[in-house]
C-alpha cells in the first residue's frame, strides 16, 4: 500500500522561538511533563501536610486546638481526593505519559502539542479552583473522598456551601484536562511509533500508561455525570440523589432521588480509577527491575496481556466498594467473584516480577530499592485485598482502619514507591544531572521502613474493630488503651515519614543545581530515550532522522555480546561480540 | 508470507500482525482516530446520563408523565401528540444526510459545494436547537422546572431538561464547529496542503451527535 504514515511525512515542528514559548506556553511533550509533575508534586506535598495534620489529631486527641471536627473531615476530604486524582493520575499521566510516550516509541512529539498544551493549563485551572476551596467562606468540602450524597451537599457537613460546589467543578476541568491529554495519548501510541516499533515491541511502561488512559477514557465520563448531577441537586434543586429529607424539622424539599445511583457512578469511575494509577505503575516498574537486574523482563507477552485484561475486568467489578450498601446477595456474589479473578493477572505480574530478578546481576541503585520496596509493599496490599473482595470477609472489617490499611498498602504506598523509583530512574536523562546516591538511599530506607510502621499496626487496629472516619475515639470499651498508644505510635511514624520526604525535595533541588553531570544511558538501558543524541533531549527528540527499531526493549545479559545490552534502535549487524561468540542472534523473537 | 498461507490460522494471525505491526494501527489521519476515541469517551458520557434517567425513572416515588401527553401539539384545532420532536428528529437527521454529501464533495476538493453543504447541515442544527428552545419554553410555561413537574415526578423536569440540555449543547457546538470549518473551507485554507480530512472529522461529529439524539429520543419520547 502507498501510504505513507504521518509520522514520516515532514510537516512543521513548532519550534519555540522565545522563552515563554519554551517554558510557559509549551508545546514540546517534554516541557509539559514536567510542568504536570511539579504542579502534582506540589499539591501532593499539600496533601501530605493534610495527612500529617490528621495522624496529629487521632494520636494525640484534645491536645490541638486548631484541628476541630470539621478540620479533620475537610483534611481527610481533601488529603484523599488530591493524593488521587491531583496527584497519582496527573502525575503518572500527564508527568510520565507525557514524557515518555514519545520517547520510547521514538516520536518526535505528541500527535496534537497544541491540545496537550491545553491539556495541562486546564489542569492547573483545576488544581487553583481546588485551592481556592480553603479560602471560601465554610472552607473546603468534608464530605469524604467520595463524596457520598446527601450528606455530601446538606448543611451540617462542613463545606457543604461553596466548598463542594469547588470541588465537582475542580473536577469537570480536570476531566476535561484529561481527556485533552488522553486522547494525545491514545493516538499517539496507535499511530506514531517509529519505524520497527510494533505494539508487541514497546516497553511495558507505555503499554502500562496507554491502557490506564483507554480506562480514564471510559471511566472519567461516570465521575464527569455524577459530578454535573450532584452540582444541580446542590444549586437549583433537582432530586437526583436526595431522597425526601427532614433537617431540624425542615422539609428540605428533595423528595425520590436515589444515592445509590450516586454509589454506582462513582465506583464505575471509582474502581477503573485505582488501575488508572496501578497500571502505569505497573508498567513503569517492570522496565526499572528489568534494567537495574540486567535480565529480560520475564514473559513479557504474558506481562502485556496481563495489564489489557485487569483493565477490562476493572470494569466490571466495581460494586465491591458497596457490600455495605445494600445490594441484591446475587450481585455480591458475581462482584466478589470477579474481584478475585482480577488476582490471577494481577499475580502472574507479581511472579514475572520476581522472576525478572531470579538470577539476575542485580545493581542496587536507588530506583532498583524503591521498585524492590514496590514489591514488597504490592504483594502486601494486593494479599489484603483478597480479604476485602470477599463479601462475607468484608463485612465486619468494612469501615475499619483495615481497608484504610489495604488501600493506602495498595494504591497509596505501592504507586509512590513506583513514581519514586520511576523519578530516579529517569532523572538523568530529564535533567542531564545526577541524584546524590546516599540522599536516595536514606529517602529510600526511611519510606520503606517508615510506611511499613505506619501500616502494618493499622491491619491490627481494623481487627479491633477500630472505625475510620473518626475524629476522635473517646472512652470506647471495646477499644483498649493499647490501641490508642499504637495511634501515637503510628502518628509518630507518619511525621517522621513526612518529614524524610524533605530529603527527596532536597536532593532534587540540590542534583539539579550543583549535581554531577550524568551521563546519556547511566543504567545501561536498551530502550529508546536512552539513545538521544542529547541530554536532556532537545525539541524534536532525534536530532534530523528517527531512530529505528530492531528489536524489543528488554535485551539484557545476552550471551556472546561485548556490552551486556543490546539498545533496541543498534542494527543486528553492528552489535559487537566478543572473540569467537559467533554472529549475534536476536533472541527477542524466541520470545515472540 | 509463504508460510502464513499455508497454516489455516494463518488470515487470522495475519489481521493481528497488521494491527500491531509498526507506525500505525489504523490507516487513517490523526485527527479522524482522535475524534473516533473522543466520541467513544462522549459516548460514554451518554450512557452514564441514560442509564441514570432510567434508575431515576424506576426510583421515582411519584407517576412518571405519558410523552404522548406532555409533548403533544395543538395544531389547528388537533392535539397532536410528538409531533415538534418528529419534526426535529427528521430534520436532524437529514442534516447527517447533508453532511454526508459535504464529506463526498471533500474528496472532489469542490470548495463551494463543500461549504453550501456544511452551511446547510449548520443550519439545520440551528433550527433544531431553536425548536428545543422552542419545546423547553412550552413545557416551562406549563410549569415543568428542573426541580418541579405538575404532570407527575419532579425528576421528568430535572433529567428531562438536563439531558436534552447536554445535547443540545453537542448540536449547538456541533454548529459552531461546522460553520468555522465551512468558512474556513470557502476561504481555501485547506488547499495550501490539499488536506480536507477536517471535513470528515466534523461530519463524525455530526453523525455522532445524530446518533446519541436518536437514542435520547427512543427513551424520553417513545418510552
């Protein structure tokens, strides 16, 4: 056929001409990067501020003044929505898709640079309108992550004036941020890769990144309806949500509404939410312990076709958030059950995992300890979770400081480890500098161990029958007084824990000014962003001609070759052997 | 090649091999595969909508009013009933009708006919939109609010003109982006590189916009 792709075809490239050009209104996917991942590493540290505030309040009750009842709602409220959607899906999305989509599957940009620009201006909008909450009268929403109607818009929870109204509109331009970014996303993966890069060639990062935004994609238009329904319940009266209500003796006048209908909505975008966050973690870690153990990524086919079905099943179990809700016992039946089929994927990850590092010539380098640390801490929230998809399990232990344990095990600790792992990976080649090694390894160890003091007793506490949500405890008979010292302990971990990630700021900060020069492939990686010509790449990425592909990215230790790599643009014919090991023989097709 | 002939799954290996084969997965311009993904993310949008209007319609504590009823016309001297969304709903859909013809005279490059087409289906969007005007005007003068309905369920007002009101925004953007596009077209900005995928692209839109109202129909006038 005589079609040529487009991506061969020349067109303009939108060269930045002046400095606001260059760095403000960016359209280079580079620069957009990491504009995304400073503004969500910002709000991030907001939130972890937040939670800090909370451990203080539930460690130490009646010793802080200024963190009242509806304080603590208003923390809890927005320490999750932020860690979630501000930062986990921005981050991983707009910091890493954007960098490293055209990167690795050697594009010289996204397919539309104007509208991912756009993209991250509509996320800042959304991040200000979020800000702007705390300084409204009534202060931001306490309605709870997720904003379970009605109380979530009735007097009485703080926020419920302008605070929530913020917040659902925060959202709408997230979302539409985001699908200006995802749809960049999808195309560009379909339809830009370079010469020789087949689907089945790329590294699992972009499969990781590309089949989360497919999942936003689908799943951001229930959050984007709930939140349209809701603001209209709360400013011109509709019953979508309210049942009749009566409030100190006041009809309300809502009448018939179903928050139920809410429940389902958000948990349609709820659970595809967690694997839009978990799968480009996913993605992003395989390719660090493939690099940093020097072995192949093990069954890398299994490991694709791994992260195309947990998210098709995400779909299609999100009811498992609403056990406690009330549902037919049939529906609880088919929901737990396909909760536990996601752990057969979800496991075979885990053991390829391990099975990358079986035998390898591992290299403990700070990404290597953060993506080892993400095993540990996956397997354990992962494990939790099998407790949790089980209805009968779920009961008891629903609303305790058990599922605060498994998702912050899960979906809070296990990505950050990724995104930190992922940070230090890539930092050289983002900025042309080297990180401090023993900063990374104290920020390393001090996360690892410290979150693990925060957790691991939280497991304990859901047993108990401790109850999350709460302000404070107050004289509880069934909750003994060694549950309230374990609360001071695991608050004393969760600031030192907060305060360690300092070391991190401090590094970047430091590295960035006055750290060593690094080199263009400091790990020895094989895949494509490694092979630029510059460092850090230039507009355009590839200099005048686009780098072609030979093979798949995980061509470590092979035998016979001089280097213990193979990049995968170096032509078969030029890959250097040592004496007497033969012609070279590309193993990646045996995978195939 | 020789070798995937002669193995019986060999057509279907071949299909998988096409699309994920290098560059590109779909042979069509970045901007149609771009609009295609988005109307399958609206499309989702719509479905979420849908679906809540009929659990609100199911959950609804109060009788939900007869369409025959509530959508009918008095012309005179007969009452009508559904006969301004008959007439909306035939000429939306004459309006794809029109736009398909833009999107034929795209691929002969003729630039007038392109915009007479384009201006057309513009214009039958915009009298669609004004009739729904026109039928939101009728209903709220008889007292159906968004929060309020004297024929039955408050919720008929609410998911009524919320939904009506989503789509109806999608056809008035859906005019405006027409009309850019169709001047544009007439002053020739597409020649300079012999391009006029854009054409298509809006007429997917259109399309797409037509659909969603067919079912918006089926379920709010016919149900």
């Amino acid at each position: 056929m005589a079609y040529i792709p487009i991506a061969d075809q020349p067109s303009e490239l939108h060269d930045p001409h002046s400095f606001i050009t260059k760095y403000v209104w960016s359209q280079d996917h580079k620069v957009i990067a990491i504009q995304y991942a400073c503004t969500a590493i910002f709000v991030g540290l907001i939130a972890l501020v937040l939670s800090g505030m909370m451990r203080l309040q539930l460690g130490y009750p009646d010793t802080f003044s200024f963190i009242d009842p509806s304080n603590y709602y208003q923390f809890v409220t927005m320490h999750g929505m932020i860690m979630v959607i501000y930062l986990l899906t921005a981050l991983f999305l707009g910091g890493f898709g954007n960098y490293l989509i055209p990167l690795q599957i050697g594009a010289r940009d996204m397919v539309f640079p104007y509208l991912n620009m756009l993209s991250y201006w509509f996320y800042l909008l959304s991040v200000l309108i979020l800000l702007a909450s705390f300084f409204v009268v009534g202060g931001p929403t306490g309605a709870g992550w997720t904003l379970y109607p009605p109380q979530a818009i009735l007097r009485g929870t703080p926020g419920a004036d302008m605070g929530i109204v913020l917040m659902l509109v925060s959202l709408a331009v997230f979302i539409v941020a985001f699908t200006m970014g995802g749809l960049n996303y999808v195309t560009t993966v379909l339809q830009a890769r370079t010469h020789g890069m087949t689907l089945m060639r790329m590294p699992l990062s972009v499969w990781g990144i590309f089949v989360a935004t497919i999942l936003g994609l689908f799943a951001f238009p229930a959050l984007f309806v709930s939140a349209v329904m809701m603001a209209f319940d709360k400013l011109i009266g509709t019953s979508f949500f309210m049942p009749a209500i009566q409030s100190l003796g006041q009809d309300l006048g809502y009448a018939g509404g179903s928050p139920i209908l809410f429940q389902h909505l958000f948990w349609f975008f709820g659970h595809p939410e967690v694997y839009i966050v978990a799968l480009p973690a996913f993605g992003l870690v395989s390719d660090v312990l493939s690099t940093h153990a020097r072995k192949n990524i093990f069954g890398y086919r299994m490991m694709v076709w791994a992260i195309v079905i947990i998210g098709a099943l995400s779909f299609i179990v999100w009811a498992h958030h609403m056990y406690v809700s009330g549902m037919n016992p049939y529906f609880g039946f088919f929901f737990a059950f396909t909760t536990l089929i996601i752990a057969v994927p979800t496991a075979i990850k885990v053991y390829n995992w391990v099975l990358t590092l079986w035998q390898g010539n591992i290299r403990l380098t700070v990404p290597m300890l953060f993506a080892m640390g993400f095993i540990f801490t996956f397997i354990h929230g992962g494990l939790t979770g099998i407790f949790l998809g089980n209805v009968t399990v779920d009961l008891p232990l629903s609303d305790t400081y058990f599922v605060v344990a498994h998702f912050h095990m899960v979906m809070g600790v296990s990505p950050i480890m990724v995104l930190f792992a992922a940070i230090y990976h890539w930092f050289p080649k983002i900025s042309g500098k080297m990180f401090n090694v023993t900063l990374g390894k104290i920020h390393f160890w001090a996360t690892f161990l410290g979150t693990y003091a925060i957790y691991l007793p939280m497991h304990y506490l859901g047993f108990l029958g401790v109850p999350r949500r709460y302000y404070a405890l107050g004289n509880t008979d069934f909750i003994p007084d060694s549950a309230m010292a374990l609360n001071a302990n695991i608050t004393q971990a969760a600031i030192f824990v907060g305060i360690m990630q300092l070391v991190f700021i401090i590094n970047i900060i430091w590295s960035l000014k006055s750290g060593p020069k690094a080199e263009s492939n400091p790990w020895d990686a094989t895949s494509l962003e490694w092979q630029t010509p510059d460092t850090p790449p230039v507009h355009g990425n590839w200099g005048p001609k686009l780098p072609v592909v030979y093979r798949w990215a995980y061509e470590y230790a092979v035998p016979g070759v001089k280097d213990d790599f193979v990049p995968q643009s170096v032509p078969p014919e030029e890959v250097e052997m040592e004496e007497g090991a033969g012609k070279y023989v590309d193993r990646s097709e045996e995978h195939h | 090649m020789s070798e995937q002939t002669m193995n019986p799954s060999g057509h279907l290996h071949t299909v998988a091999q096409d699309w994920a084969d290098e560059k590109q997965a779909f042979h069509v311009p970045w901007g149609k595969l771009m609009m295609w993904i988005f109307l399958i993310s609206d499309t989702f949008i719509f479905s979420c909508f849908l679906i809540g209007y009929m659990n609100v319609r199911m959950s609804a504590t109060e009788p939900w009013p007869y369409a025959s009823e509530v959508f009918a016309l008095t012309l005179f001297g007969n009452n009508i009933p559904l006969i301004l969304i008959a007439i909306m709903t035939f000429i939306l859909i004459t309006s794809s009708g029109t736009m398909a013809l833009a999107v034929r005279y795209a691929h002969f490059r003729d630039r007038k006919k392109i915009a007479l087409f384009m201006f057309i289906t513009a214009a039958f969007g915009a009298s669609f939109v004004g009739m729904q005007a026109f039928e939101w005007t009728k209903l709220i003068s008889e007292g159906v609010r968004p929060w309020a309905n004297p024929f039955g369920a408050p919720q008929f007002g609410s998911i009524f003109f919320m939904v009506t009101g989503f789509h109806g925004l999608h056809v008035s953007i859906g005019v405006i982006y027409l009309s850019i596009v169709a001047s544009k077209v007439l002053k020739g900005d597409y020649d300079k590189k012999n391009n006029y995928d854009i054409v298509e692209i809006t007429g997917l839109y259109w399309h797409f916009v037509d659909l969603v109202w067919v079912f918006i129909f089926a379920f709010f006038y016919l149900w």
